[in-house]
C-alpha cells in the first residue's frame, strides 16, 4: 500500500501544481498535503496496516523558495559547496539527536532510523513543516527520501552535482 499511497501524492501535487491559481505558497503546499492525507487515509488497507507516506514539496516563486514536508523525507540546501541546511526529520531518531541523546554519526544506523511520528494517511491529521528563504545563485536543492539520504551522504551529493555538467548525468 506504500506504493499506491506515494502516486497519491504525486498526483495530487501534479494537480494542484498545475491548476494552481494560488500565489500563498503556504496554503498551496498546505493543501497539497492535507489532499494526499485525506486521498491515503481512503486508500483500501486490507488486512495490514493502513497506507502512509512521506511527502517533501518544493516551490520556487520568482526570487523566493518555500517547502512543506511531513516524515523523513528531506529537503538539503547547499550554497558554495556546502550543506547549509537540511529539514529536521519527523522521527524517534530526530528526537533523540535534538535532545542530544545521540550524536549524528549514532543516528546514520540507528535501528529506530524509520520510525517516524508523522506521515501523510492514517488517522492523525499530520502538522506538515514549513519553511522559505530568499534564493541566491549559488543556492541549490536537493529533495529525497531515506532511501537516498540513507546511503549518500550530502558532501557526496553536492560533490557530484559540482562534478558533473548536468543535473541528469549527476
């Protein structure tokens, strides 16, 4: 149901992004979320649990950026070859590392890494993080899941993006 709960939000974001008449960036990611929510939480669950999803959204308006995301899925902001700053991660593992109970080399393999408090479906009506900065030239951003920032670090990230001449050879 993982699967079918992410093309839920792919879509809905395909949609609003593209019919959107709403220049609030907030309320437009805002509602991009809550619609996915709502889209998974009627997704049919069968026996198991019910279908969840992680949500990252990006929106760039003339010489600002804004995102929204709910669970482990991660905006990375570099500028001049270097990780200025990442979001904070809806998860036991964040929790730990921001009451320093861990460092963040512990927190790479840590086994509690995929526990999060927050995702999109299910019965708790998520509290998506919002944040926004005025883009500079330099600035470049990188949206993904664990399932990339689990196994590429951000210095190998922005390494390769600086190596190479173009965003799909990186």
């Amino acid at each position: 149901s993982g699967a079918a709960a992410a093309q839920a939000v792919i879509d809905i974001a395909r949609e609003r992004f593209a019919g959107s008449t709403d220049h609030e960036p907030r309320a437009l990611l805002e509602a991009i979320c809550l619609a996915a929510h709502d889209a998974i939480s009627s997704l049919p669950n069968g026996e198991g649990p019910s279908a969840g999803s992680t949500c990252i959204l990006f929106y760039a308006n003339g010489p600002e950026a804004y995102w929204m995301h709910v669970g482990d899925a991660r905006l990375y902001h570099f500028g001049d070859d270097q990780l200025l700053h990442r979001t904070r991660d809806h998860s036991l593992v964040q929790v730990m590392l921001d009451q320093k109970k861990i460092g963040e080399a512990e927190a790479l393999g840590h086994p509690m890494q995929n526990q999060i408090y927050m995702r999109l479906g299910g019965e708790n009506r998520p509290e998506p993080a919002f944040d926004c900065m005025a883009l500079e030239d330099s600035a470049v951003f990188m949206l993904c899941t664990d399932g990339f920032w689990g196994v590429v670090e951000p210095g190998e990230a922005i390494q390769t993006l600086k190596d190479t001449s173009s965003l799909d050879d990186a």
